[in-house]
C-alpha cells in the first residue's frame, strides 16, 4: 500500500512561504556546566522557508531535526544552548532539501543560586533565550543568547518631587534649618514596583557569550536585584539599596548597554544588542517601557555619533 | 431527512455529571444606567448538571439561552449584569429539563472616570465578575457581584526597618538628637507594588449591590488607588498616601471586611462574602496573597468568635 | 540594633485569615525514578490560615519551609512529589506557630517517552498536579495528585448526522444500496479537537498512586492519544483510531470514572476524585467541557444510587 | 514650590532610545458605523523614539495623547480606528517635542453578527488590529488594520492517506469495485482543528481598508468558517464543507494573498501584507503555522519573480 505525497505535490503558480513550521513544543533537557547541571523546559520554534512550487512543509521532519539535535547537543559534558541551536538551523536545513533558509528559537525558565544580602543561600528564577538563523550557501549560523531578569526599579522623579514636598511640610510644621538638613542626607520613598528586563546578543563570527554573565549585568543596572527570602535587614538593605540608586526605564535600558561596551571591548562591532526594560508601575495599572536595538559598533562610535544620526 | 439525536441516548448504566456546559463565550453588551451607558465585553460559562442516564447535554441550547437572556435583560433602559445571570440561570434549567442544577459565571473588564489627585479626569480600569447558581424548585437564584480593582500596598515591615536602619546610620554620621526626631515624622522608604484584590458578595434573598460600591471599599482599603495619568504633584501625593497607610495583604482583606460590615449593616447575615488581595512583590520575585471567605454573619459575631472558633 | 516584628505585633479586634501565603514561586527539581530522571520546574503555592489576634504571617518561612522540603524530600534515590508536599504541609504548620491549617499546591510540565503508533520514540508532554492540606492535630495530611493530558476528542454527534447527510446525498446520486451499505463499515468525518483532560485523586489513608497510571487512564478514554511526531502511516492510524472511538466530553468524564473503579478496586471509598475534560471545539470559537467530583465510594454505589440521589 | 523636572535633565553623553512609551493601558470605545455601533475594548500601547540627551519621557503625556485623540477621533459619527491611530501617531510627536518617530499599536475583540448554516443569527468573535507610524516631517503616517479570525482547518495529507488506508481494508474485507469507488465519492475522515489566521496591511497613501472585508478574506480561505451555535444539519454542513476544502497552513496563507491581489486589484503596490495561519493541531501537542510577508508589488510579479528571486 504506497501512501500519497500530498505536501510533495507541485504548485506551477504560487507564492513562496516566507516562514513555515513548528511552535510551542516543550522539551526538557539537563546541560552538564562544570560543577551544576542545569535543567531546562525549552519551548521551542522551528521554521523554514518554502518554495512558490512546493506545496507543504514536512511536518514530522520539524520534529525529528528537534529531538536528532537535543540528542547530539545535550547530555554530553559540555552541553550548551549554542551548540543546539545551531544544530538545529543547520538540520533543518538539511533536512528539507527545498528550503533556503531555516530558523530556531527556544525559551526556558533558568535558576541561579545566589547569596542573599542577609547572607541565605536562594535560588533565583530568570527566563533564558537562545535561537539560530542561517541560509543556505551561509556558512555558519547567527546565533543568539538572551536572558529576562526581573527585579526592583525605583522611580528617580517621584523620590524628588516626594523629597521637595516633605521639606515644604516640615518647614510649614516648624522644623529648623538642621532638620531640613536630613532630608538631603536619605532616601525619601518614591514608587517602586517590578521591572522586567530583557538582553539579548545575536552575532556571527566565532565568540563565546555567557547568560549568567548577561544577567549579572542586567541585575546591577536595575535599582536593585530582588531575592526569594529576605529576613527584616535584608528586606531593609534592598529597599535602601534601590532608594539609593533610582532608575527609569531609560536609565536602566543605557547603562546595560554603558556595561556591556565597557565590560566586553572584546565584542566584535557586527554584535546585534537588544535591550528592553518594563516597569509594572506601582502608581498605574498600565506598564512603562524602554527599548533600544543596535549594534556594538554603531553604540561605540559614541554619543556624538548618536545626536548626529539622530538629527536626521 | 431524520436526523439522529446522540446526545438524547439513554444508559442504563452510568454515571451523573457535576457540571456540564460551554467555556469562554464572549460577548460585547451595552448596559443602560442613569446618565452613562456601560460597555462590556463579557467572558461567558455557563453549565448544567446531567443526569446519569442522559448521555449527553445539548450543547447549541447553551449558547442559544445566554442570546435570549442578552436580548430581554440588556439594552434596555434598567439593564443590569445581575438581571441578565440571573435569566441564564433560570433559562437553563427551562431547557435543559434534564437538568436540576444551572450554573453562570461572567467576567469583564470594567471602567470608570475618576478624578485625579491632581483633579485630572481619568479612566480607570477594573474588572466585574457576576454569576447566578439556581437548583430545580429553589425559588430564586443565588446570584454573585465581584469586583477586582488594583491598586498600591506599600510594607509595613519594611518601612519599620528601614526607619531603624536609617536611625542607626545618621546616629553613626553624628546627627543631633533633635536631626533624629525627623525620621519620626516623615514616612520612610519601603517597597511598593501592584496590588490586586478581589471582593465578592454573594446572596439568595432580595437585596442589591452596586459594584461601584465594591470598587470604592477596595479601593479606600489599599495603601492608595492608583491614576492612568499623574503629573509630579499627583504622583507625590499618591506615594505619600500609600506610605503614610503601609498594608501588608492581611491588612487589605482584614479592613476591606470591617468596611464592608460598618457601612453595610443592612446586608442579611447570610451573604457569602469572599476578598483575596494579592501583592506583585517589589523584593520578590513571587506573589504574596491573603484571603477570607465567610458569611456576614460570622463576621458579625466578632472578633471573639472569631479567636474562639480559631482555637479549636 | 534590634528590628521591630511588625508581623508579629497583636490585634486586640479582628478577623481570622482563611489563607495567607507565597503564590508562584518557582523551583527546578530532579526526581530519581528507577531507571530515570525526571525533571520538573515547579511552580508552587503555600499558605496557612492566620488566627485574629496575629497581625501577619512571616513571608519568609514559606520561602523557606519549601527550600527545607526539597532538600529532605527530592534528590534522593527514592524522592517523590507526595513526599515533598507532606513534609511541606507538615513543615508550614510547625514554622507557623499561630496557624491551625497548612496547604500547598504544585503543577510542573511532566514529559514521557511513549512509542508512535509507527514505533517512534517520542517524548510527550503532560502536566502533573500535587497538592497536601493539613489540620494541626490531623496527623497525617491529606494528599492529592493528579494529571492533565491533552488528545483528540471526535464527536460523535457530528459523525452519525453526516453518516446520514453522505447517504442521501449518494442514494440522490443514484448510489445502488450495496454501496450505501460502504456507509456503514467506515467511519465517515466529524468534528476533532484537541480536547485537555484532568484526572485528580485526593485520599488521607495510606495509598500510592502512580502519576503515570492516571496519565494512561485518560489517555486510553480519550478518541485517541496525540503524537509529537506521526509519519503518514501513524498519522491515518490516529486519525481512523479517534473516528472509531468517537467521545463526548461527557463519554470521556464518565468513562475515566470507568476505568479508574475497575482498574483499581483496592483505592478506599473516601478518595476524592474529579475528572474535567475540555474540548477545544474546532467548530466552534468557544470550548465544551464536562466535570464529575465525587467519592469513589459514592460512585461504587453504581448507578442506581446516582439515580436516585440525582432525582432529589 | 516648585517641583524638579527630573526626566527633562540632559545627559551629556549617552544612548538614543529606539522606543519609550506606555504599555498595556485599556479604554473602552464605540465607533458609530452607518446602522451599527461597535463597542472595542482596545488595548494601547503607544511610544516614541528619544535623543542621547534626554534622560526620560514624559510618561504622563503618552496617556494626556490616547485621552485626547479618543475624544477627537470616536464617537463621532464617522469615527474609525485608522482616524484614532493616525491622530495618535501625529500628538505623540507634537507633545513629545524632542522626538523624532512615533508609533501606536491597538488590539481589540471584535464582533460580527453572521447567518449560520442553518440560517440562525449568531454573533461571531474576531480580534481587530490597528496601528501608526511617523518620523517627524514624514507628512502622512503609514497606516495599519489587521485582523485575527479563527475558523476549522482541515488536513489535505492525512486525508488521502486516510483514503487509501479504507480502500485496502474494505478490499480485504471483500468490497466490490463498485463499492470501493465509494471512497472516491465521499470525503473520508481526517484531522481537522482551531486555526487562527491574521491578515494585516499596512500602506502610506491615501487608501482604504474594512476589516470587515479583511475577515471575510481569511474566512473564506479556511476550510470552514466556526460558528457559536450549529443545530444538526448546520453542524454536519460545517464538517462537510470543510472536509470538501482541507487546507494545509500553507494553503491558507496563500489562498489569501491571491484573494487579496484578485478582489483589490485597486491597492498600491507598496502596500505591506502579512498573513499568519496557526493550526491547533488536534494530532499533535504542538501548533503548526506559516507565514509570509511582502509588499502587494512583490506578490504582483508572479509566481515566476517568486521562483527566481528564491533560488538565490
């Protein structure tokens, strides 16, 4: 009984299919890191493109690239996102002999262990992001890392305006010129609230880039990183810590980036950086949010470079 | 033509079925109140109970009875969410004979205008919830109002610690006594957040609950309401408010039903009442949440009750 | 310096909390099953009652009562989710001094190799629920597990009505009635869908329940499992396997119930069950769903009791 | 006392930012349309870019921009989606005096009353999509309607293989020739599922679009368009409409855009489209979906551009 190739069959006037594919298959997988391995629930995206004459995507084919990579890619001892999403575009490639161009993207929550300010072990959740593009005739892939960390921002105008009006208070209340001293030696309370932020690089040519380094440097940009268990002079020293170093979701989203150019100046110019930054407001049901999407070179021809572009 | 009718089969051997029905059906209404209409797209389930030797509800009579019950109890001058479930209610009883149980839950999201602290006009975003319950020759249906609002809840612990931290520090620095007193008369920084909280009444005699009430009591019991716009004097005076009423979830659902029982004595002991309040933690990268269901009567018998009822 | 306890300070007039505790906290974990690793992310619910007099529970022994359980209870040749939930429920009850009641819940993505229907390996993905509550003074906690698989639902009221439709069409055509009679010796289109289905069993006795078994249990009362990856061959197998076993969502609660009373005759009469399954319509842009929570000993009371207890 | 203006601060040497804005905020409108009025929900996000030298948006003005354009642009008698977004794009400029682009995204549920099958007036749910564009001094902003429909595909592939599978086990089971051309006269089962196809077209000249028509567009290229309720009959026509027309995603997304280029051979060819088709797979846990974006000019050239432009 021969079955009928109905994906196979030809189309003599079409349109090409700019992507076609899989979304949303979980898989677990465990990367074995030098001394902890890391578990991971990747949900993942696979996609081709597709001739104006070739009717379908093999479907299954999706599927057996995925589960043919993880294989090859994860368990081993030197396990890595990278080396899977790469093997992935490239079979994908591989296997659908028609497409030109292949794709992969993967998600999954991610956990740190970290020391807390009162000195607990706890272990923190983040999001980590991977993906792989290529092209026929390309050579190697482009491949991505990106991490999401959420933690404390601190509104920088509210702690001023919240600091000129108690001293307007105090002063009508009788205070003395001392005592109004004070209020320029602390923190006076601002809305706080939780922030989401997103980096991500996508390069080329032959680098090496680590997500916890990546989150690292988005925790120490935002007012502060938030902690699982804070006993009361921990949960102290972090709301201190973040009134300390108010944050709009602009200054966080540039001095990631200060952070990256300044920590990386090995980074190749041609390294796509992605920057988003969301505050859930705490004085607002809506969010606020910032972006910027460049490359290490344009950033690091500096602020002059930047006015100057952005004039036009 | 005849066609079969499967669901109506008879078993002779089976099992009953808790609840069966439709999920999820949505549906734009306009309600009619005096001086404004109301737009409100609903989120609609609605359910019977089934019998164990029926096989199968029929599934189209659902939907057909929450379009009939939309046309006769919305749109018109008095309209209103409890008229409109309570008719699904006893609609599907009507017709689904089979039946001795009838079950409806909508949700929406809702508006209303405000003003700002800044006395800015401004729509603010919540969300209404209503549903009906009736069994086969109960009489009335029971029916439900809710309201979830969010808002503002900034820590009381915290603050408490901070203040004692930032006492110790200016001490250090060599302020004067009369510099310290300061930190006793201003609020000091603690971590803020998006709150949520939910309250719902639900009562089988003839009584009336306005949801604008509900909001009102939610929204007084918060650290502080929050605004869609907010200029620098308005987001000062929000954060101040919110710091000078510090509330941890327990505090929210407690005053929430100590509002409720003081300025709705009116209220029969035997309406359910149910308040969740759920903080987005600033410190944290989980949900601290706190909820009471009770009567109103248990409630009234006081806090003595309450402690002799806990104990055992 | 000495902090001041907030949460701790007493309330001479107030309301018992029903629920006060930690939502969504997230936690990887690796179970060692004979003959494999399974590997879950966790995301976790905690929370004890809080008596009148107690102004606040400490937020932060939640967080910690879990870190201690999975400690004790996971990683270990013999780890298990019941274990973790148990010492979990019981570990809450002793961190909370003030409180009389302990609950958690928890639902992690669960994965299992199966064989294809054209004897691929492939991994499926399901959810899997744990859950204990506890009393002081209960002894040992109430515990619950349960699963969600998602499959195909055919329906069978669709089936039998274009059975009907196909046939008049082809006697209009001039079809002769030995070809009419093709009608009835293959299954003819209908309506599928993925359709999720939740299996849950809670007891208090001394009883093992497999998470595993209960995911067979649903999957072999669906129309048909689903596959990650079907090649032509599987693909049809599904596709005429669904269409030969065609199921309401009500055929599916009951026949669950079926197999759980005659597949498991030593499980006490008090174990609590509730079985909900949800089809994701494909002709229609809302879902159907049906539930059955009961006893199994109410349910062993076969259908006579269900009659009767129905007709009241 | 006058407040500071933090966010108005200069920065003497920093980061363009691609986009800030405000994220998420709802408001209800109703768009009165010749014999209807069209009650949305939107959804809001609106931004703006902003230069190295300016430290902050002013958060508050994006909100002040949504107030005013709503009250300029709906309720009117002629209001329109395109009116509010095209009045949104041009304030967010004119408020936010040191931008240079600007841009606003909405998303709605939207609803259309339809006669189904068996000829029932019904209400139908879709997502409307509308959106803007400007750089300073661009004139005209660049447009964008879209819209989300689901409806039942069905899969060609498992259809025939399906086919043949039936053909040999009746010849086994010993059919007739003339029975066996049963098979060729009749649709025979397959997979069929929820499909969620979007349709988008975004232009900078002077044209119009209905998304009315849009819907209808990517309904009528499904394999059926679902509808709330369906008696017998109508439910057995769905069924067999949609088993007369399987449709691959890929088919989907192609059938529309010829669709688009045959019904509107009116639209400039610098009008931008994107169709995206996601099947629900009811054989597998994953979704498949395809996808293809180009200018209506590009689509114009033929399928022998097509073929031409994608071997290299």
């Amino acid at each position: 009984m021969e079955l009928p190739d109905i994906q196979g069959g030809s189309l003599h006037q079409s349109y090409r299919i700019t992507r076609v594919g899989v979304r949303g298959l979980k898989r677990p997988v465990v990367i074995h890191r030098p001394g902890k391995d890391v578990l991971l629930v990747l949900v993942i995206d696979v996609m081709v493109n597709l001739p104006a004459e070739q009717r379908g995507s093999h479907m299954s084919r999706h599927v057996e690239v995925i589960n043919r990579s993880i294989d090859a890619a994860i368990g081993k001892d030197h396990g890595s996102l990278e080396d899977l999403v790469r093997r992935i575009a490239l079979d994908l490639l591989e296997s659908h002999g028609y497409a030109t161009y292949a794709e992969v993207q993967v998600k999954a929550d991610y956990f740190r262990e970290k020391i807390s300010p009162d000195q607990r072990k706890v272990v923190e959740n983040y999001v980590i992001l991977s993906g792989a593009r290529t092209s026929r005739g390309q050579g190697s892939p482009s491949l991505m890392i990106g991490v999401e960390a959420s933690g404390m921002s601190a509104c920088p105008c509210a702690m001023e305006t919240v600091r000129t009006v108690l001293a307007d208070d105090l002063r009508r209340s009788g205070a003395t010129a001392e005592q109004l001293e004070v209020l320029n030696m602390i923190p006076v309370p601002t809305h706080n609230q939780k922030n989401r932020t997103t980096l991500s690089l996508e390069w080329t040519s032959e680098m090496k880039v680590d997500a916890d380094e990546l989150i690292d440097i988005v925790e120490r940009n935002l007012s502060s990183p938030t902690y699982e268990i804070l006993k009361r002079a921990g949960e102290a020293s972090v709301v201190l810590d973040a009134h300390r170093k108010p944050q709009f979701v602009e200054d966080i989203v540039r001095d990631i980036i200060d952070d990256v150019l300044s920590t990386h100046p090995e980074l190749p110019d041609d390294v796509q950086i992605k920057v988003c930054s969301v505050s859930e407001e705490s004085i607002h049901k809506h969010d606020a949010f910032a972006e910027r999407t460049s490359t290490l070179g344009e950033l690091r021809e500096g602020s002059r470079h930047e006015k100057e572009t952005f004039i036009h």
